[in-house]
C-alpha cells in the first residue's frame, strides 16, 4: 500500500450501543497503517450508552462528531464526507465490521487501476450474534457500506440527498452511475449485520422513499 494514499472512514451512529464496540474493533485492528487512514464517527443524538462506548476507544484518535439533535442518516453522512480529508472514502455502518485487510485491498486495488471510480467488495450476511447466513453479490444486492469511493467525485454530485430518509443510497447511487462506475471485488470483506432494529425492516419507509428514487 503506497503511502501518499489517505482513506477516510465514515461511521454514521444512532443508538447503537450493542454493536459499535465491534464495528470499531474491526478498524482499529486493520492491516493497513494507521497513518493511511482515518475514522470519522457521527453520533447522530443517540440517546442510549453509544456515546460512552465510543468514548472506550478514545486513545485512538477518532474524529468524533456529536450531533445535538437526531439529523437523520443523509445529514449525518454529508456531515462527515465535509469533515473528511482522504483522497478515499468509504462508509461502514455501527452495526456491521469488517476483514482486517479491508482497507488494504480495497484502496491498493483503486491505487493500481486508476481508470477505476470506485469499488465495492461483496459482503456476509450475519445474523445479530454474528453467525454467517450466506454471502451476496454487492452489484446485485447492492448495499450502502463497503462501496470506495473517490471522494473528490461525491463532492462534485453534491453529496447525499437529504430529503431522503431513507433509501439515501440508493438515490445517490442513481446520481452517480450516470457519470462513474462501481467495480466488483468477489471476495467478501464486510459482515452485514441483520437484527431487528435494521433500519431496513421499516418496509413502509422504505417503499415510500424508494417510490420517489423514480424523479431523481
């Protein structure tokens, strides 16, 4: 991994006190040098004990942001891609952690084949006590983690759409595919996390938002 290359990781947090301590284990440990990467976390006004777990973790240099009020995931996300100072970005979610070589592979991939956007890799489908369920196709069961992202082409989209509450991604993705390409790595280094507080299971939410993906 060549040194003059800089990843920002951005972690979106809202009430996530079970499972942050090991979506933060997961990038404390990478193979990767600390010094080619940085942790952004945004404490979206959680009103559990997520603050304090965070705060376990402290010595490591996290830029923690907290935001006073719930702002919701498209904000918090915008909030941290402004705060970030990678040439690279790439987001993981409270509840998910990742392959120790994740950044590595990841950022030495685009490093070599700069004719290349972005890249995402596949992900493990776990269940809440981290059982492996099976493993997806990130192009065909695309998700809104484990995507790399050059972040000078996510400053020139304008960001994430803040209107949407959810479905975020996918109507940044929408944006972004008519001018940049996502390549495929098939090996899974993320661990998706399914428990019964996924925002995804809010099958109403999700409908309405993704009706409106039809006008982006």
């Amino acid at each position: 991994m060549q040194e003059n290359l800089f990843i920002s990781v951005i972690i979106p947090v809202f009430n996530s006190e079970k499972f942050i301590g090991r979506c933060l284990r997961s990038l404390i440990n990478q193979t990767l040098k600390k010094k080619n990467y940085e942790i952004i976390i945004i404490n979206d006004g959680s009103n559990d004990k997520t603050r304090n777990e965070i705060i376990k973790y402290k010595k490591n240099n996290f830029k923690i942001i907290n935001n006073k009020n719930n702002l919701g995931l498209a904000k918090s996300l915008n909030i941290g891609v402004k705060a970030a100072t990678g040439s690279l970005m790439v987001r993981v979610d409270s509840d998910d952690w990742v392959h120790k070589d994740f950044l590595n592979i990841m950022s030495t991939f685009l490093f070599h084949n700069k004719d290349l956007d972005s890249v995402a890799c596949d992900y493990t489908v776990t269940n809440s006590k981290e059982k492996n369920i099976k493993i997806e196709n990130c192009l065909k069961k695309p998700i809104g983690c484990a995507i790399m992202f050059r972040l000078q082409h996510i400053l020139e989209l304008g960001l994430y759409n803040e209107k949407f509450k959810y479905a975020e991604e996918e109507a940044f993705r929408k944006i972004y595919l008519k001018k940049y390409n996502i390549t495929r790595l098939p090996i899974s280094l993320y661990r998706y996390r399914q428990h019964k507080n996924n925002r995804s299971k809010n099958a109403e939410m999700v409908k309405h938002f993704r009706n409106k993906l039809k006008n982006v």
